[in-house]
C-alpha cells in the first residue's frame, strides 16, 4: 500500500493560511497588532505558539481556535468574537484549498500500481472535508487520522495503526509527506519505504529517498515496486 500525508503534500495547507490571513488581516487592519514580520510570518508564529499549548492538553480544540484569533487583536476579545472571527477566518482559508499541480498526474498513475491511504494529523471532519471538497477523496482506500487514533505523527503508533488497516507489513508499504522528520524519519522509524517530498529545495539531511515531487514519487515507485 502508498500512504501519503495530507497537507502540504496533497493539499497546499500554507498556500491557504498565506491566502486567507492576508484576506482577513485586510478586513480588520485597524484593529490587529502591527506585525513586525508580516502577517503571514506572525500568523505563523502564532499558530505554532497555541498549537504547543493545545498539544499539552491546556487548551481544548475551541479554545485553540479562539486563541489564535484573539492573539492578532489589540484588545481582548470576548468568547463569543473569538469564535465568530475564527469561523470567518477558517471560511477564508477553506475557499483557498488547492491541490498541487502535481497531485493528480501522481494518483492517476500509483492508483495503477497499488491501493493508497492516509496517514495525517488533523481532526478528521476538517481532513475529510478537504478530500472531498478537492475532489480527490475516492483515490483513497483508508485515511488515518491523529484525531481518532489519539496519538500523531511522528509519534510510531499512528503509523502501526495504520498498517494494521492496510494488513500489510511495514517493509511493503510506501509513505510520503513534506515533512522530513514527522513524516520521513518517522515512517522509516517503523520500517515503511519512507520518502521526504522537498519540494522547496529545502537542505535539511535525512537517511530516506528524497523527491521534488510527487511525479517523481510516482517514477520512484516504479521503478523500486
């Protein structure tokens, strides 16, 4: 079986977030904090600060969403602002999902050679909507997702998991994702045929394949089995 990752390897997660914050940050110029870096580097920013806190159990899913919002703006905002400006944000960022050029051209031809899967972090209504409303969702047998499974790359046992779904051994499996330690090293951790797509010519070093894109994944693929 091939599993891939979802955001930023399928779906271009950051294209979006860019899109959209630079969209919302517009419409409330006058009330956000002057960002030293730019929008979309503080944004950034912020995100991975409440992530961090989400991820230690200090925040619940709704509160993260809240306080990432609340983060941009000069004065507090009340719960229910929060909440009514991080939906505004995240229709913004929804209408911003795109596929990378080279997605399709890629499923088309590994859908040939072997079932595929996903393997990826996120809650699962947020991650099937984005399969459906890509129009890739049917491309995939199974997706295996950090929400319901209650562990997240790159911890091993989201990948077990998964493997365990596929009844198949690590070692005949394929896994892809952007990430060169969450997704690469941690599916070669456990055995899989692990890739890291660099598609930003990034020059962090890894002891897996390495591909510039999934067309050169799908060229891989071929050629090893």
């Amino acid at each position: 079986m091939i599993f891939f990752d979802l955001d930023n390897t399928l779906l271009d997660h950051d294209g979006a977030e860019q899109q959209a914050i630079r969209v919302f940050a517009a419409r409330y110029s006058s009330q956000i904090q002057t960002c030293s870096d730019g929008i979309e580097q503080d944004w950034r920013r912020i995100t991975d600060q409440q992530r961090a806190r989400w991820r230690l159990g200090e925040l619940s899913f709704e509160q993260l969403r809240r306080a990432r919002i609340s983060a941009l703006f000069r004065t507090p905002l009340s719960d229910e602002q929060a909440e009514r400006l991080s939906v505004e944000y995240y229709r913004l960022y929804r209408q911003h999902w795109m596929l990378f050029p080279d997605v399709l051209p890629a499923l088309n031809i590994l859908q040939q050679l072997s079932p595929l899967a996903i393997i990826t972090n996120g809650f699962a209504f947020h991650q099937e909507t984005k399969l459906r409303e890509t129009g890739i969702r049917d491309y995939f047998r199974f997706m295996v997702i950090s929400e319901e499974v209650g562990v997240a790359k790159p911890d091993r046992r989201i990948f077990q998991h998964a493997l365990r779904r596929a009844s198949e051994p690590a070692s005949a499996c394929w896994y892809i994702g952007n990430h060169p330690k969450l997704d690469a090293q941690a599916a070669s951790d456990v055995g899989m045929k692990a890739v890291w797509l660099n598609r930003n010519r990034a020059e962090n070093r890894v002891s897996t394949r390495v591909v510039r894109s999934l067309e050169g994944f799908a060229d891989l693929v071929r050629m090893h089995g």
